[in-house]
C-alpha cells in the first residue's frame, strides 16, 4: 500500500497553550527556493528580501486548517486560514493592507509553544473579506480583522527559527 500508517498517537503531557505570538509576512514571489523534508520546511529569499513582522495581542489571533478528502474524486487539499487583528487604524496601515490585499503572500506564525509554521507555503495565502471597524463604545476594538486563506496540498510546514530567523526584518 503506497499509503502506509507509520505511526499511532498517544496521550501526551499537557504542556501545551494555544495561540500565536508572532505573524511573519512575504509576498510569495520572494520565495526563490524551497524544500519540505518529513514535515520540516526550507525557505530561501531572493536577496534584500525579508519576512515582515505584524505584531499581534496576547489571545487574539490563530490559523485553522481544515482537511477536505473526496473519496468520489480521489482528491485531498487543505483549506489554510491565518486571522489577526491590528489595532489602530492609520493611514499607513491602511496602505499596508492595501498592499496585502495585492499579493500572494506566504505567512510564518510563531505560536505560543516556539513552533514556527509556514502557511501559504506551495500556491500563497490571499486577503480573504477582511474587516476595518471603528468600534461603537470606548473598550471596542478600532482597527482591522484581517483575514488570510489559501487552499494547500498538504498540512502547514514546520520551519525552524534558524531557516525563518534568516530572513525577518
């Protein structure tokens, strides 16, 4: 069987916390090389090139994966999302997003564990409906909910800091 089971799965320590502590932003044309070996991705930039930090508050922002199989068409894909909101609207910000909202983008994220995992990581990530709001009360939120999804052919890449830490700006 060319599909074989490597592994079972047990219960592990809990040890664990959910969330996202750092988002990492490319335009997917900045890629010039790229390699996954069991799970574990390699990226190389063309020169001058660089990762993009976008700030993000405590428990506010997370990626979702949701694995899509037919067995009709014999066909397997990830539907890849990445959320983060950005407080404050500004000009420059909105200039930004503007910019975000033209490319294809491949996203690091740095979750609450140490874990980086590169989303976008074979066809992009794109600016799905995303929102600017001003809030209504004092306490509400005025900035952007930004919303990016891209659909993959497997599960997001882990990368180590080394290989992403190479290209952050």
């Amino acid at each position: 069987m060319a599909c074989a089971l490597t592994q079972g799965y047990s219960l592990d320590c809990r040890d664990s916390v959910g969330g996202i502590s750092e988002v990492w932003v490319t335009e997917f044309s900045n890629v010039s090389d790229k390699s996954i070996t069991n799970g574990l991705a390699s990226i190389e930039l063309t020169v001058s090139k660089v990762f993009r930090k976008y700030e993000v508050v405590v428990e506010t922002a997370d990626t979702q994966e949701d694995i899509t199989t037919s067995r009709e068409n014999g066909t397997s894909f990830v539907k890849q999302t990445v959320k983060f909101p950005i407080n404050k609207q500004t000009v420059s910000v909105r200039n930004e997003l503007l910019l975000l909202g033209k490319n294809r983008l491949v996203i690091a994220v740095k979750d609450n564990n140490g874990n980086y995992v590169v989303y976008g990581y074979a066809n992009g990530l794109m600016l799905e409906p995303s929102v600017a709001k001003t809030g209504v009360k004092y306490g509400d939120r005025n900035g952007y909910e930004l919303v990016f999804g891209g659909n993959e052919f497997d599960l997001a890449p882990y990368a180590d800091s080394g290989t992403i830490g190479t290209y952050f700006a």
